[in-house]
C-alpha cells in the first residue's frame, strides 16, 4: 500500500463518503487524510482532491445487507462528532475486508476498539434524548423541541418521535448543527435552516403545563435521600438548558 | 383546590414507591398516541438522583388502613385529595405528547374497600386506553384483596402490574401493617403470573420492600425475594430505604436512611437475577447480614478465594461471571474475543472489565498481574474497600441500580 500527501475531500454526504473510501481501497492509496469539503481548510503542505463523484447508495445498501451491524457502526461514526471519524472508517473498512464478519470481535485493533466506542457514545446520547427532548406547543398546534447534541442524532430522535406520536405535527430544531426535522401529514422533512432570534407563539395551555410538569418534578423528589451528583451524573449540564425543569436550575451550583 | 395542589398533594403520597421501570414492554402504537420502548426511556432526574420516568401519581391519599410507617395511613393528619379519571388523563395526554414522561404510574390508597378502589382504578386506566387512545406505558398497583375478575381486568389494561409485599416476614407486617395480609398479595402475584402473556401484563410484575423499619436481617429479606423470583416470576423486586415519616412508638427513628445497606441488598439482587448465585451463597444462617464495607460479590469471591486466581483465556462463561468486576456483558465479549486471539490485560479494558476490581482474581496467559505474594485475603480486602470508600464511586453506583434500561 503506497501512503500519499493527498487529501481526500468527499460533498459530507454518507454515501459519497464510502464510495471514496471504497475507491481508495481499491486503488490500494493510503491517504493523509480524509475531510468533508464543507469544513475543509487549505493548507500549505497537502493538496486536497477529489477522487469520486459518485453519490449513489448503493455500496451503503450493499453493506446494510449484507451485514447490518457493520452498517450500524460505520454510520453511527459518520454521524458522530469525533475528529478524524472518516480515517477511523477508512482502517475499518480495510480491515473488514480482509477478515470479514469476524472483525467485530477484534478489538485489539485501534481503528475497531474505537469504531465500537464511537457507536457506543452515539447510541447512548440518541437514546438519552429521546427521554430528555422537551416538546412545547406553538399556537399552531405543532409541539417544538429545541435540541443540542454532540453528536448528530436528529435521525434517530425523528424516526423515534414518528412511531410515537403519528398523529400530531412536530418540529424538531439541532441548535448545533442548524438543521431541522418537521413532521407533517405522516412525513419526515428534514431541512438545514438558520432560525436565529426567532419568536415563538406558545398555546394558552403551555405555560400551565409546564408549571404542572415542574411542581411535580420539585415534588417527587425525596429530601432525605438528596444527592445533586448522581442527578448530574445522569444528567450532564450541557442538556440543560434545553430541558424545561432544569433551565432555571443552571445558575445555582447544586 | 387547584389542579396544581391536588398533583402536588398526590404526588406528594406516590414518591416512596421506589419502582421506575418503563422497560419490558414493546406495547406498539396503533392508531393514537404513544408507544413502550422496550428498553425503557429516562425523562428526566429529581434531585435524589433517581430517574423520572413515569408520572408517579395516587389516584387518592384517602385511606382506610393504618400502616404504621406510611404517610397516607389513616391517623395521620394530612390534606386529602382525589383525581378524577378525566384529571388523571388530562395530565397523562399533555405530558406525555410534551415528551415529560414515558406513561403513568397509577397507586392509590383504599378507599370504601378494595373491589370499589380497583372499580376506579380500572375506570381511569379504560378511559386513557380507550377514549384517549393512549398506547404508552402504564405501571398500576393492584389492590390485595380485591376479587380476581378485577384484577384480569387490569391486567389486559396495563404493561405492570405489582402489589407491594412491605415487609417481608409475618411477624413485622402484624407489627407495623396490621390491616395487611401477605396472603393476599401473594394471591395477586399468583394471578398475574398464571395469566402472563403478551397482552396481560407484558412487561410482568414487580414488588417492593421497605428496609430498615423492622429488625429482618438481609437474610430474611433476600429468602424472600429468591422465593418470590422463584415462585412467581417477578421482573423486580425493589428495595426502599426506610425514611421515618411519622411518629410512632413501634418504628426506629433513624437520623439517615439506611442508604448503604439499601445499596448492598440491590447488588445481592442482581447477583440472584444475573450472576446464577443463591441466597445461600452469600447469606447464612450464622452471617445473616451482608458486609456493608464490601460488596457482596467481592466478598464472596475472598470467601471463596482458593477458586482464583482464574486463568481468563480458559475459564467457562459461567466461571467468569463469579470474578468480581466482570459481568454478562464483558464475560460474553470474553468468549467471543479469545477465540481469535488470547487475552492480555489491555484487551479486557477494552472490554468493558473493570480492572480495579478485577485485576485481584485472574490470570491472563498464566500470567499474575502483581508479586504473588500479595495475593492472600486481608490484601485484597482492604484494596477493595478502599475503592468503595472513594466518594465519587460510591454515589454514582449507589443510585445507577434505579437506572434501568438494560
């Protein structure tokens, strides 16, 4: 395998960037580095290229067919926010080629260690938020959740929220990664979109409810057991002020 | 009484109900709102730590029994409340679309007698099933002595079911519940396990002890919880710290709750549903509480220590489960690992094996981690006690038993 000075640059899309992985498997290059061109900055010393325009799905519905769990793990990085996660598939795929199936069980391998850890934070964090999202209702009758994820997760929280609850209208906004996803009429759109200093027209009941959900949450808690660290352990600040019984909370250190 | 003081009120009554599971039912959405995650969702974490995953509620505080240690008893005197059904749906539907909760845990105290409180019961959970067309997960106690068409009722209803044994001999619950009857609960957990299926009670049925409020050993405690795993295939059985909320000559008046001893009775628990121990093995007639310095786990394997060192790349699944700080999770990626290349120490980090506990009681390729000279009890002991000692350990595991998605 010959290592050269080139950047790879792939659109950010998932599929192009297993076919550029792909492609440099096969062409037996081993590169620098591989970067989304969105994010991408020039440097002095490397060139950044090109390799592929293909965009097609179809090696990423290869690969879900024939092993999903390999599939799982190669999207949960993509979708992670870890650093050099395109080099990290890249060791991946060229080491699953090689032994197959059985690469899961190889954790003596750096790149497979950390591909299982990596998917491990993504599954943790997605399920995580699909207890603490909080839905407010607008005037419009749509419930708003306002998210901010380290990892982009808007997927599995809009496929989560679509077996719950199909019969109303939501929008769920990632703060992060300004990117939106609206369900209506039994659809998922999923959008990028800036939606700074937006006002929001709340229903006549939101306020209530929500002074409801706090009482009861103040409530349920017993005092002679409490214990602040646990509560933060479970519960990282970094969500709170997306999470309604936990917003006025952030000033005070308990 | 607004909406607000009566959720306050009720609320108030449900919290020492330690049960917060949503987990075991896969109960699917058809055509309404909401689903059960078979897994089991945290919504969110009150400030002791535990998670809030059901809206916790009694339908009334109201009570006609007298139980000693229980805030609702009928002596006591405290304001009294009473959701209607509507009330109870209401708040369910609005939190529950505003993704607050995963479902509703429902308990109630009795009032008239046991068959009109299930009446109600059932009422409100119908009313939420089918006029509110509400498919999320519903936690409901059942009254003990109510009749058992009732409690078939119920159980097509709702995803658990459970009946709170209290206290787990005779002897206390004369002393302390004398309006109780473990005959009756028994009888419940009895039905509910003679009709378990997919639609009754799918996620099964769970019961609760108080600790600490009677002078029952750990022994008496984990026989009885081994027998009801046994006899009725409970899911859970959960232990509650006894906190003194009334005044009474017969109860303890403790400063604290018995937190640590709480903690201890929860890992045993564990050890009987996951790890193939017995009662037997960690308790006995002459050691009839557990070492609260050590967990119980530990302190069997030092009780046991001409077993170990074990040598990981050989020992069966069944072996590996006994060291200390390996469990299912890291025994099985054990198996799967070491079949393409041996172990070494590095690897089982990897794995998910907590070292600090672990390093003690294995061998990897015939290798001991440290002189062999250490390895004798007294060592190891202290070593582990430490560990527990270190502040930040102790409350993140204390509490992460009352997390339950696995």
């Amino acid at each position: 395998m010959k290592t050269n000075n080139y950047i790879y640059l792939y659109d950010g899309s998932f599929s192009h960037l297993l076919n550029t992985i792909a492609n440099l498997i096969k062409e037996q290059i081993k590169p620098l580095n591989i970067q989304n061109e969105i994010t991408y900055q020039n440097d002095l010393f490397s060139t950044a290229l090109k390799i592929t325009n293909d965009t097609t799905d179809k090696l990423s519905y290869k690969i879900k067919k024939t092993n999903p769990y390999i599939y799982d793990l190669i999207l949960c990085s993509y979708l992670s926010a870890e650093e050099n996660k395109e080099l990290i598939i890249y060791y991946f795929l060229l080491n699953a080629y090689k032994y197959g199936a059985k690469i899961i069980y190889m954790r003596k391998l750096k790149c497979v260690s950390k591909i299982l850890e990596i998917a491990k934070y993504v599954h943790n964090e997605a399920h995580k938020m699909k207890g603490f999202l909080r839905f407010q209702e607008l005037k419009s009758h749509f419930l708003f959740a306002l998210v901010a994820p380290t990892n982009d997760i808007l997927g599995f929280l809009s496929n989560h929220f679509q077996k719950r609850l199909p019969k109303e209208k939501w929008i769920i906004y990632d703060e992060k990664r300004k990117k939106m996803a609206i369900y209506y009429q039994n659809k998922i759109y999923i959008t990028n979109i800036d939606i700074k200093n937006i006002k929001l027209l709340f229903s006549k009941d939101e306020k209530e409810m929500e002074q409801l959900w706090i009482t009861f949450f103040e409530t349920v808690a017993i005092k002679e057991r409490k214990n602040y660290r646990c509560q933060r352990n479970f519960m990282p600040k970094k969500y709170w002020h997306n999470i309604i019984e936990m917003r006025d909370k952030i000033e005070n250190n308990n | 009484m607004t909406l607000k003081d009566k959720l306050t009120i009720l609320a108030d009554g449900a919290k020492y109900d330690a049960s917060c599971s949503s987990s075991g039912s896969s109960r699917s959405n058809c055509d309404g709102t909401g689903n059960a995650s078979i897994s089991g969702i945290c919504h969110s974490f009150s400030s002791d730590g535990r998670c809030i995953s059901l809206l916790k509620i009694l339908m009334t505080n109201c009570c006609i029994f007298d139980c000693k240690y229980c805030l609702n008893r009928k002596s006591n005197n405290i304001k009294r409340a009473i959701f209607s059904p509507e009330e109870i749906c209401e708040i369910t539907m609005n939190f529950y679309r505003r993704n607050y909760i995963e479902g509703l845990f429902l308990s109630s105290g009795i009032i008239k007698n046991p068959d009109y409180t299930m009446e109600k019961l059932i009422e409100t959970i119908y009313l939420l099933r089918k006029k509110y067309n509400f498919h999320g997960y519903i936690h409901c106690k059942a009254i003990p002595g109510c009749s058992s068409y009732l409690l078939k009722k119920l159980g097509n209803l709702v995803d658990r079911l459970s009946a709170n044994v209290e206290l787990p001999t005779n002897k206390s619950l004369k002393l302390l519940a004398p309006n109780k009857d473990n005959k009756k609960v028994t009888n419940i957990m009895q039905t509910v396990r003679e009709n378990k299926n997919k639609y009754f009670v799918p996620a099964g049925q769970s019961t609760q002890l108080i600790i600490g409020a009677t002078t029952d050993t750990d022994y008496d405690i984990m026989k009885n919880s081994e027998n009801l795993y046994q006899k009725y295939q409970l899911k859970r059985v959960f232990y509650s710290a006894y906190i003194p909320v009334n005044k009474d000559k017969m109860l303890p008046m403790l400063k604290t709750p018995p937190l640590k001893r709480e903690h201890r009775l929860y890992q045993a628990d564990w050890l009987l549903r996951y790890y193939h121990y017995k009662t037997s093995d960690l308790l006995t007639i002459d050691n009839q509480n557990l070492n609260i310095l050590i967990d119980p786990k530990a302190n069997w394997a030092l009780n046991h220590l001409n077993e170990f060192p074990k040598e990981i790349n050989k020992a069966s699944y069944y072996e590996l489960l006994k060291i200390p700080g390996i469990g299912p999770t890291s025994a099985k990626r054990i198996i799967k690992s070491r079949a393409y290349y041996p172990l070494e120490l590095n690897d089982l980090k990897k794995m998910g094996v907590v070292l600090k506990r672990a390093k003690y009681f294995i061998l990897c390729n015939g290798k001991y981690f440290m002189p062999s000279k250490y390895f004798q009890k007294q060592f190891i002991y202290t070593n582990l006690v430490l560990i527990d000692e270190e502040p930040k350990n102790n409350s993140s595991r204390q509490l992460s038993l009352f997390y339950e998605n696995k």
